[in-house]
C-alpha cells in the first residue's frame, strides 16, 4: 500500500504463531503467483468489504447501544451468574501457557 501523502509503501506486520496456516498461506500465494504480502493484503480488502456491505462498519452502532446488547447477552446467557476467576487472570495464565509451549 502507498502513502498517498510521502509516496512511499506503508508497513503492517501480521504475526502468525501456528506454522501450518504459514503454511496455507505461502501455498495459496503461490498458487496464484502473487506474494505472500499481496495475498494477505487482497484477504484483508475482500473482508473489510464485505463487512462494510454487512453494515458492520464500525460507527454504525454507538458505543451505548454496543454494551447495551452486551448486557443484554451477558444476562441471557448467564443468568446474571458471575465467574470467580478474573478474566485478566485468565488471559495472563493462557498467555504463559501459549509462550512456554513455544507458539
């Protein structure tokens, strides 16, 4: 992608852990013989547009209606019940897990 304002490529590094969807990718881009940026960069475009015919975009919902449906979900779903475990201790402790594994 150019910079429309220095003329110059602009950069977004994409981090992919599980090497077996490397794999898919760099198969797939090559099929088509495009690079892997250029592959990446069309997957992400067709997305973005079919969330925009969706009408995901995101300023159609406010902020008040988007955490209004979440309580409306949250009650729905759990009954007004609440976990014990924090959820920030849940991210960290699956964080050390993915890490000491390697991926």
């Amino acid at each position: 992608m150019v910079n429309k304002r220095t003329n110059s490529t602009v950069r977004l590094n994409i981090y992919v852990h599980d090497p077996l969807i490397r794999r898919r990718i760099k198969t797939a881009a090559a099929q088509k013989d495009i690079s892997v940026s250029e592959y990446c960069l069309q997957a992400i475009t067709d997305q973005l547009a079919r969330e925009a015919e969706m009408g995901l975009k995101r300023n159609d919902i406010s902020l008040e209606t988007a955490l209004e449906k979440a309580k409306r979900f949250q009650a729905k779903t759990f009954g007004g019940r609440s976990f014990r475990v924090s959820s920030g201790d849940l991210i960290r402790e699956a964080r050390k897990e993915r890490n000491a594994s390697g991926k």
